[in-house]
C-alpha cells in the first residue's frame, strides 16, 4: 500500500467518523429545552428540601449521591493502580542529574513560563478551594475545585522546579489525603446507615439560610472530601508520571 494511499484510507476514516458523531447530534432538543420530567420536579424541590441554591451540586451529593461515591472511587482506584504499578517496576533506576542520553540537551524553563506559573500558583489555589468548598452555593463542586487545586501543583512543576513540587506534594503526605477524601465521602454514608437511615442521607442540620456557606448539611461536607480526593489523585498521577521520566532501565544502551 502507497503512502497516498494510506492518506486516503485515514481520510475517509476520520471523515466517516466525523458524520457519525454528527449524525448522533441531530433531533437532540434544543439548549435549555429538556424534554423529560425530572429537571422541573427537581427544580421545584431541591432548595426546599437542602437549602442548596447549587441544585447541581444537591443531585450529585445528595439525589443521586450513590452513583457520585462510584465515580469518585472509579478516580482513587485509577490514582492507586498507577502508584502500584509505577512504584513496582523492577529492573530500574533514577536519572542522575545529568542526563544520561549524550545527544540529549534539555533547555531550562524560560523566564516567562515560570514567571506567569508562579504568578498564577497562588489565584489558581484560592479559586480551587472556592470552587471545592461552595458547591451548596454556585455552580461548583468538588470534582472542578480539586482539578483546580491540582493545577496549581502542575504550574510549580511547569516553573520549573520539580523538587520543589516533590516538597510540596510528598507521596506520603498525598496517598493519606487521598484516602482521607474517598474514606471521608464513604463514612459519610455509612454515618446515615448506623443512624437508621438509607445510606448518604442529609442527616445534618441544613442551616437557615439557602444558598449559605453554612447551609446544605452533607452536601457541602461531600464536596469538600471529594475536592480532597480529586486533587490528591491528580497530583498523585502527574507525580508518579513525572517521577516515571527519571527512570532508565538498568543494561538499557
């Protein structure tokens, strides 16, 4: 087969699954036009009954909080599958400081990409515990929040100073929050339970006033053990990787 030919074949290949993807986009209801029956029924409740003005954050830490403890735990077993096997590999060893391939030339970080990284450090971790810790109030959450805090472990590593993200996130000190936030969401759960109630339920008081800091009971605590969990594992999986790039294997010529 011809380079031209393979071109071809590619072509049609991404052409074809650019019309599927848009064919399954047609008769899909406008935006802000859900047909079904359940966003209005909650909609009418949920400040009701949480005192949540992030109705968003109410369904996912409250209506429907099983299903979130699953999706967080789908992201710890992730987290802890790539430290084990990272951690394990056999027949390896760190990098010196010089690198050991000779025709290899790494440029330092420029002064402009560690400037705008450490300016940013600081904004991006307030702006990540805002998000992590009113999910009752705005449109936020602890999945976005612990992303957010994550990224600020990632622009220390981006400045160019890796030992100092190293400092910043040790394994150990990283492997506990993370436990610490799937545990925190799950005896959350098992709380309701021992209090004869069905698992996850609001079982604290929900404040006075909606949309408060102090207000949605469980769900603001949730979000916070899941924005933990979330930045624990992110910052797990990029260290283990970063760590994974100063590893050669020994005989390797």
């Amino acid at each position: 087969m011809t380079p031209g030919q393979r071109r071809w074949i590619f072509l049609a290949a991404g052409t074809g699954l650019v019309l599927f993807y848009l064919s399954g986009l047609l008769g899909l209801p406008a935006f802000g036009s859900y047909p079904g029956p359940y966003g209005p029924a909650i909609l009418r409740v949920a400040v009701a009954q949480t005192n949540a003005t992030g109705v968003v954050s109410a369904i996912n830490f409250d209506y429907r909080g099983f299903d979130t403890v699953g999706e967080e735990f789908i992201l710890f077993a992730a987290a802890t599958g790539v430290a084990v096997v990272l951690r394990r590999l056999r027949g390896e060893r760190e990098r010196p400081a010089v690198d050991e391939a000779a025709d290899r030339h790494v440029p330092p970080t420029s002064s402009a990409v560690r400037m705008v990284a450490l300016l940013f450090t600081g904004p991006v971790v307030l702006v990540g515990w805002w998000l992590a810790s009113h999910a009752q109030a705005s449109p936020s959450g602890g999945f976005q929040g612990g992303v957010v805090l994550a990224t600020a472990f990632v622009l220390i590593y981006l400045s160019g100073e890796f030992l100092v993200f190293k400092r910043f996130s040790p394994a150990d000190l990283t492997d506990v929050v993370e436990a610490v936030g799937a545990g925190g969401f799950a005896a959350l759960g098992v709380a309701a339970v021992l209090m004869g109630l069905p698992y996850l339920t609001n079982f604290l008081p929900l404040g006075q006033v909606p949309g408060a800091v102090s207000s949605s009971g469980t769900i603001a605590l949730i979000s916070f053990f899941v924005g933990l969990e979330v930045a624990a594992a992110f910052i797990l999986i990029v260290g283990e990787l970063l760590e994974q790039t100063l590893l050669i294997r020994q005989g390797r010529p």
